[in-house]
C-alpha cells in the first residue's frame, strides 16, 4: 500500500532546510511512491492543520534557496500559545496525524525539535528527524546542515574586517551566533585567522583577552581581531550561571525551581549587550579603538552552500529508506559520509558542546590564538 508521510521544519530557519525537504519528497514520490504532505510553520500547522501537498512542481527550484518553503516556528506541542495561556496540544496533533493517515512524521530542526518529536513519539507517532541547526549542537551527529554556510559567511566577515581593523589599529570585537555551543565562532575564528576566541564552554579572564592584546602591539601588530560566540561568558559570570542551573536542575520544589529560574533570568538579562560592553573594557585596558560587529541573521540566510546541498539531499533521501523499512522513532545522523539512525532517546537533551580538549582548540593554540583562559 502506499505510504503517506507528512513533514515539518520547526525551530529557526537554516540553510539546508530546503534541500531537505526536496531530498525527502523527492526520493518518496520518485522512488517509493510515497504520497508527501508539507504541515506549515512547524508544529502550529499540524495543530491548526494547516498543509500542502508537495508534488509536481512544488519540489523544483528549491534547493539552492535559503529558508524553507514550509516556514517554521518554535512552538512546543505540549506549550503552545492558545487563548493566551500555554496548553498541551499533543492529542490534537495525534488526532490530526491519523486524520491525514499518515504512515510517518519527518521533523526537521535542532535539538528543540528533537525533544519534541520524542514526546510525539511516546503518544505514538511514527516519527523521523532530520538534525539542522548552524549551532552543530545536535548530539549523536557528525554535523548538522546549516552549519556549513554559517561558517563560511562568518569567516567571510572576519576576513574582511581584517582589512579596517589593519588600516586603522583598532580591535574589531565580531559577534557570532551561539548561545550554548562555539562551534561556529571556534571554526570561522579560525579560518578567518582571528586573534582571540571567545566560547561558552571556555570562560574568559577579561585581563587575559587585554594581555593577549597588548602582547600584540609589543610585538608590532596594532589591531586585532576577537571572535566572540553571543553565549561567551567572563569567569565570574560563568560561576554564577553554573550555580543556578544546578540549583534549577536540583530543585524538589516547585518554588527553589522558580527561584533559579528567576536567578537565571536575571543573569541572562545582565548578558545584554555584553559584546559592547566587553569591547569598551578591551578599549580602556588596551589604549586601542574598538568596534562592534555584530553578524546576527546574516549567519541564517542565503544560497546554502554545496556541503550543505550535499548533507541534507543524502540525509533526506535515508530517511525515505528508513521509512520504507518502518524504522521510525529515529534520528538520521551524518557518519562520515554514510547515514545512520539514531534513536531519538539518545539524542533529545543530548547538546554537543566544544570540548575544550578539541583538536580544533588544539590547533588554535598552537597558532597564536588566545582562549581569554
């Protein structure tokens, strides 16, 4: 008989997303007859029940396009925002999933998605993931699409500001996307040659980070380049921000949990503007001129690059053969150049920092770089 699949992208946009999309409904109609429906803007589109069918021409011409051609949300099904207050939608999500027939659902996103396709899996929904984000934090996955592009376009701006920063003598503080994990500030910091890398998992001594600098212009080279991930913290801030989520995680109460969860707010708050702030410390410790620069959304947008293409066509068209094999409950992951499923057990909750012993720290270090640490 055959199968129906429906498929959503939920968490933010990426590139890849598209290719994504094309590898799965393409390989399922091509290759397996499968009937594909396309649920819009994430979870809230098959609660709403809001979808299209992908077929004839919806699938030509998107692969080289950036963002998804099903928007995306970061709604939570068993948290979604209805008549003003947060209610659980999960059994209207089962309701409309056995409504539509469906033999399999294909969630594309981050590590948000994965716990959400998890819980969706214990109502019992047959469920497949694909892993996206340009954070590369998805646990139990080589990489992640998206994160290919964002790197390139973060090393393309660190390379061109070595040419302002150079001309004159000044620090140029770049912002990169990464609230919890530094792969792409580590990645385009090197590749871009940055002088100074700042991550989540390593916290910095701002004395350090102004040495570093100095020990530069003594040298002779009057500029440099710091290459801050948004979720980089000072060693004091990072002690205090470790107290709290242990203090939440430990909780046996409701009202120590609101508690750490109010302390954590707090601290998230005072992280406001840190970049700005840390280039006017660097600016008075140093005697240099510093300028912010602050990548944001530019990372998420764009022509996805040929890795990128590459991943998500080979990830998407595993899944398809994971479905013909009724194999759900799963997560494809990129193993070296092959595909391989990983249940979803393992990978929701399961963030892939930087360790601070990578080779790619390594390699750093033994260039020059400066960690602040």
């Amino acid at each position: 008989m055959t199968k129906h699949i429906g498929i959503l992208t939920a968490g933010g946009d990426s590139p890849g997303l598209n290719a994504a999309i094309r590898g799965v409904g393409r390989s399922a109609q091509d290759h397996y007859n499968m009937q594909v429906i396309g649920f819009l803007d994430g979870f809230r589109g098959l609660v709403d029940n809001r979808s299209i069918r992908l077929e004839g021409g919806m699938l030509a011409g998107i692969l080289t396009r950036g963002g998804t051609i099903l928007g995306t949300g970061r709604d939570k099904p068993h948290r979604m925002m209805f008549g003003g207050k947060k209610q659980d939608m999960t059994d209207v999500i089962v309701e409309n999933y056995n409504n539509h027939h469906l033999d399999a659902l294909v969630c594309i996103g981050g590590g948000g998605t994965q716990k959400n396709a998890l819980l969706l899996m214990e109502k019992g929904i047959n469920v497949i993931t694909l892993p996206k984000t340009i954070d590369n934090d998805v646990g139990m996955t080589d990489t992640t699409f998206g994160f290919d592009t964002a790197l390139g376009i973060a090393t393309e701006a660190i390379d061109r500001l070595h040419s302002t920063a150079h001309s004159h003598h000044r620090i140029i503080v770049v912002e990169i996307m990464g609230h919890r994990a530094g792969w792409l500030a580590l990645g385009s910091g090197i590749a871009g040659g940055a002088d100074v890398i700042l991550l989540p998992e390593i916290p910095y001594d701002l004395d350090a980070v102004a040495l570093a600098i100095r020990d530069r212009v003594r040298s002779g080279k009057k500029f440099s380049i710091v290459a801050v991930a948004e979720g980089a913290l000072p060693e004091d801030r990072a002690v205090r921000v470790k107290a709290a989520e242990e203090a939440r995680d430990k909780a046996k109460d409701d009202k120590a949990r609101k508690k750490a969860k109010n302390e954590l707010i707090r601290l998230q708050a005072e992280h406001i503007n840190h970049t700005s702030t840390l280039s006017r410390q660097l600016e008075e410790l140093t005697g240099l001129e510093s300028r912010v620069t602050i990548l944001g959304y530019l990372q998420r947008g764009g022509t996805p690059s040929a890795a990128d293409r590459l991943l998500a066509t080979r990830l998407g068209t595993a899944c398809t053969d994971l479905i013909a094999q009724e194999h759900y409950g799963v997560m494809v992951a990129a193993r070296g150049e092959n595909a391989e499923p990983v249940p979803l057990i393992k990978v929701a909750g399961n963030k892939k920092l930087v360790p601070p012993d990578h080779s790619w720290v390594i390699s750093a270090r033994n260039v020059g770089t400066s960690f602040g640490d």
